[in-house]
C-alpha cells in the first residue's frame, strides 16, 4: 500500500505522516528530506539549495522523480510532499488543509517565529510554489481532484488524524 500525503505549509504533513508510517509500520519518505539530501548532495546548505533551485527546474524534477523511483521499488510505504500525489501511483493519495491562522501558530510555534512573521512566509512561499509547480508541472496546486481524502486538520490531532486515515483504508 502506498500513501501519499500532501497540503498546506503548516497543516501538519510531516507529523501525520510520521506518525502513520509508525502505526503501519511501512516507511516513511519525506520530500523535505529528499530536498536536504540533494542539497548536501550540491554542496550548499538548505537556504543555499532554495535559492538555486527557484531558478533551476531540474532541481524539482530530479526531486519528482526521486519520490517517484522510490515509490516504485516499494510495496508498502508513506510519502509526504507537497507534489507526491501528482508523480506517485499511490492506492490512496490525502491533502491536508487548515486556515492561515492555524497554520501560521503551528509554523510560528515550531520556527520560534512571530505570527505576523509566519503569515506573510507562508503566503509568499504558497504564492511563489503555485507559480513554480504550473510553470514547470503545469499544476493547478488548488485543484483537489487528484486526492481521495482531503482532511481539514485544525479539528483533530495527530492521532485522530491517523485514524481518520486508517477508517479510510478499511473501506477502500
């Protein structure tokens, strides 16, 4: 079974993802952390490797078909990216979403950041991946109809989250 779990900055991805690997006990992939490794790969440090990467896109399609590849030699795994749900065959592909204020307190919360602070990075950073991901994907990010469940996470904490996943694949 293959999982792919995307979403919003801030919507918590990374930490349901976690957790439901270690529930499945399948393992866990991370495009942020594929991104960290290409980016000791290069040479440079993560802000380093942003940066270049903004006006490179080989460096997003090489991460694409990283999580692809991966994907493909698995028989069980959970894939968290903002894109993995686009490049990756997976039996049940999830988004997650929640309102700016609640994600910019997570992200403000997490990155020792001031709210207003969180707000504006996260807005930005959307804005700039929208563009980027139709430049170079021809991607509509708001479209949601790649996804089988899309999960507004501001109501339920990580385990609930997890469970709400677990009901879904019962019944898929």
């Amino acid at each position: 079974m293959i999982i792919t779990i995307g979403g919003v900055a801030g919507s918590g991805t990374t930490t349901a993802a976690k957790a439901l690997s270690e529930k499945l006990n399948y393992p866990f992939v991370s495009a942020g952390g594929l991104f960290r490794q290409m980016a000791e790969e290069h040479g440079m440090s993560v802000i380093e490797f942003n940066k270049y990467s903004e006006n490179n896109a080989n460096i997003d399609i090489e991460l694409d078909k990283r999580q692809a590849q991966i994907a493909k030699e698995s028989e069980n795994l959970v894939v968290e990216g903002r894109l993995s749900a686009y490049f990756i065959d997976a039996d049940l592909k999830i988004y997650f979403t929640a309102p700016l204020d609640v994600r910019a307190q997570r992200v403000c919360d997490r990155e020792n950041k001031s709210i207003e602070q969180a707000k504006e990075e996260i807005l930005t950073r959307e804005e700039s991946e929208a563009l980027r991901y139709k430049e170079i994907h021809n991607i509509d990010i708001n479209n949601m109809d790649t996804y089988d469940l899309i999960i507004n996470t501001n109501s339920f904490n990580p385990d609930s989250i997890v469970e709400i996943i677990l009901t879904t694949l019962k019944v898929i």
